[in-house]
C-alpha cells in the first residue's frame, strides 16, 4: 500500500515542473500578439471553467443556484464590490430555497 506521504511529494513535484519548466525553457520574450493574448486570459477561462459548474451544483436545487447566479453576474456588471455579489447571491439562494422548497 502506498503511503500518503508519496503521494504528496508526488503533486509537489507535478506542480513545480508546471511552474519552473516555461520560466527555464522560454528565455527570449514573448512578441506574438495572439500567445500574449492566449496566455493573458488562460487565467480567466481556467477559473470560469472550474467554478461555473460549482455554482451550479452549489445548492440542491437548479433554480436557486441559477438565481443565485444570475444575481451574481448582475451585481457584478453593475460594479459592485466582492462581498456585496457574494452576499447578496448567498441571500438570494437562500430565499429561493425558503420560498419554494420548505
């Protein structure tokens, strides 16, 4: 059986090649417009990617999850700050759950 222990050193590893390869490999700067432009929004659609479908699965009903985030992007195009788009999404689910599942 393996040790946990393994497995850890194993992801370290993993994760530090991830990092250091391209600060080792790629030297010269970047001048193509369409790399910069790839590398620039990865971030964005990584983290899109990784959270759109928690928000979905974050509560046990669709609809509320759904409100939530429609509230959230809402919030979030009319400027408001982090917490008041988290509260506000947060209360909202709430809600919709009190009023259409109890």
């Amino acid at each position: 059986m393996h040790s946990i222990y393994s497995y850890i050193i194993v992801m370290a590893v993993v994760t530090y090649l991830i990092r250091a390869l391209p600060l080792t490999l790629i030297r010269k700067e970047i001048k193509s417009p369409f790399v910069k432009s790839f590398l620039y929004y990865v971030p964005y659609a990584t983290l899109a990617a990784m959270t759109f479908p928690a928000i979905l699965h974050a509560s046990d009903y669709m609809v509320a999850s759904i409100c939530g985030f429609v509230t959230a992007v809402v919030l979030s195009l009319k400027n408001k700050s982090l917490l008041t788009v988290a509260v506000s999404s947060c209360a909202v689910v709430f809600v919709v759950e009190l009023i259409m599942y109890h």
